[in-house]
C-alpha cells in the first residue's frame, strides 16, 4: 500500500485552517491503478481537499510513479525539504 507525505500549510480541523506546517500522511490501495490513485487524493471530493485548503508544499511517496505524477498535479516539488524534518 503506497505511503504518500504532503507538505500541508494550510492543514484544516473541522474546516478551520490550522497554524504551522503539518506533514499529511495518507495510503492508497495496491489494486487501484495510477489514474485512480491520483483522483482519489487530488480530486474535489478527494482526500486532500478535505485536509489543505492549499495546494503542498512539495510531496514524498515510497511509489515513485505517483510521487512523480502528484508533483506534476499539484506543481510541487519532489522530496520533503529540510526545514520540514522530522524532530
């Protein structure tokens, strides 16, 4: 099942925008093509819209495909920057 970070600046809670930069994990299913990976997390009714109101800041998969193709959608950069380490 593909890991998939994103750099969230705008990360929301019950709606409300949330201060400060969170890193938003989320899976998507091994038998779900590449086209269905991507809806699944860009599209309007998708889960990213439910956690940003923002695009990412940049994106890191363990799938490289879909790390390459959520880059393009998203116009982010690959690879987690390093003022966004993990503490």
């Amino acid at each position: 099942m593909p890991t998939v970070r994103l750099g969230n600046k705008a990360a929301l809670d019950r709606g409300q925008v949330i201060e400060g930069n969170q890193v938003t994990t989320m899976n998507v299913l091994d038998e779900d093509d590449l086209a269905t990976r991507i809806r699944t997390i860009t599209h309007a009714d998708g889960l990213w819209p439910r956690m940003s109101s923002a695009p990412p800041a940049w994106v890191e998969c363990d799938d490289p495909e879909l790390e390459a193709a959520l880059a393009e959608q998203f116009g982010c950069p690959v690879g987690r920057p390093k003022k966004w380490a993990v503490a």
